[in-house]
C-alpha cells in the first residue's frame, strides 16, 4: 500500500507540467507564444516520464538490499509482461530491461533498454538513496538519457533530483534538469491514506527541443491531499514557467484561498489573469 501511495505522489509531483497542458488549445495563450508552449510540453513529457521511470524501479525495488527476495502481486502486475527484472545482490544493483523491440507499459507507451537502479542502504529509509540510469532507453521511438537519484533525508521527506536528462524527438532534443522536496505533513502516523498530506517545493529547468532555455519554479509549495476527491489535483500552490525570452506563464491551484478539493486554478499571462478548470 505504501508503495502505491509513494508512486502516486511521485506522479503528481513530478508531473506537475501536465496540468498546463491547456495552454496549447486556449486561444489566450497566443499571447505567450510559440516558445512558452513548447516549454510547458517538454516540460511535462519530461516529468511524466520520470514518474514513471520511478514506477518500475520503486514496484521492482528489493525490500531488503541485502537480499533479492520476491515481488508481491502487486509489483508483478507492473512488472511482469512488459519487462525481466534482475537483482545483483553484491552490487545491490537492479536492472529491469525492456528487451531491443521493447513492450508496451500500462501507459501505452512503447519502452526499449534498460532501467539501472543502484540501492545504498535500506530502500526508503533514512540516508538511502537509489540512482536510477537509463542505459540505451528509449520511449515511444524516442531515445533518452540521465540519471535520477532518489534521497530519503528525513523519516518523512525525500529528494529527486534530475540530472544531464534529454529526449531526443524528430523536432529537435530537449535537455533539462530538475530538482524536487516532497514532506508528509500530516497522517503520518495513521494506516489510512485519507488524512494524508504533502508538501512539494523545487525547480526545473532546461532547453526545449525549439532552443529556447525555460526554467519552471514551484514559488508556493504544492500541496496534495489524498481525501476522497481531492487527489486528482493539488489543492493549493503556485507554479511559473519563464523562458528565456522573457514569456512567462502562473499556474496557481487555489486562487481563492480555500484549498478546496476542485480542479479550478487561475493563470497569470503578461500581468492579466483568469480562472480555469483543469483537465
């Protein structure tokens, strides 16, 4: 349960450029630009596939590092028929390989190569961490590289952090780096998930496959509750996107100050600002 509990906020942590997708389709957003919009997209397909990089290693990841140990049902299904998973004990390295013609993960994405996690200590634990490497990996015939690494560094709180990531597209290559902290707030000490809560801060940043560098900084943590109907969006939290060509884009998920558990979030364009419903 944990662990589900985990990639789903991971999900929504690192897919937070996801929720700007209505930029493309809104004819208000002409006035950020070509450049604006191609930022928010890398940004996203970049985020979105980190998530669920993680997925498979975290569903693959050894309770204990010290030993391979087997899979529960549930980290099977994730797993199994669509990728072998292998565990080097001595080298407390695990490798889940998508095979040269690749397969197809319950996202409908097509993945070749290999995932390459490198466990220190007890995963999940206080001071571990897991790097996770993309050897000849690929995704939708797309290639991409970088390494992730995972640092839990307090009982409720760890880091992502993204380095020399890129995606190589027919329209060009989009490199970026990201850095993430997610804090559980509350329902830390509860077996429910329903009075959970977390805290999101960090950055992004990087060069879309057009050219035009863009950085995307959470300015108010996001934060996200897992009570029935509010987990779908973060409930509060501010989001900008600026490239370097001066457009920038707030996304902002509580623009009346009451955290309430909706999809309605406002965005701020060139000073103007509006109420939206999100997707």
């Amino acid at each position: 349960m944990q662990r589900q509990i985990l990639r789903s906020l991971l999900g929504s942590t690192l897919c937070v450029g996801l929720l700007i997708g209505f930029s493309s389709c809104d004819k208000e957003s002409d006035s950020l630009g070509p450049d604006s919009t191609v930022s928010a997209e890398d940004n996203a397909d970049a985020e979105a596939d980190d998530a669920a990089s993680y997925e498979y290693v975290d569903a693959a990841a050894p309770e204990d590092p010290g030993r391979a140990g087997a899979l529960n049902p549930d980290d099977q299904r994730i797993l199994f028929g669509c990728a072998t998973r292998t565990y080097n004990v001595s080298t407390r390295t695990l490798t889940i390989d998508f095979g040269p013609n690749g397969c197809v993960g319950r996202d409908g994405k097509l993945r070749r190569g290999q995932l390459v996690a490198v466990f220190t200590g007890q995963h999940r634990q206080v001071g571990s961490t897991v790097v996770v490497t993309l050897v000849n990996f690929s995704v939708n015939g797309n290639p991409r590289t970088g390494t992730r690494t995972i640092t839990w560094i307090a009982p409720n709180v760890h880091t992502v952090d993204v380095q020399n990531a890129s995606v190589v597209t027919a329209t060009g290559t989009a490199t970026w780096t990201a850095q993430r902290t997610v804090t559980q707030t509350a329902g830390v000490g509860t077996r429910t998930i329903q009075d959970d809560l977390y805290s999101i801060s960090g950055s992004a940043a990087g060069t879309n496959r057009k050219g035009v560098s863009y950085t995307a900084t959470i300015q108010q943590p996001l934060v996200k509750k897992f009570q029935a109907g509010c987990a779908r969006h973060f409930i509060s939290g501010t989001l900008q996107i600026t490239t370097s060509r001066e457009k920038t884009l707030l996304l902002n998920y509580d623009p009346a100050g009451t955290q309430a558990c909706d999809n309605i979030a406002s965005v701020t364009i060139n000073g103007r600002t509006r109420t939206i419903q999100l997707r």
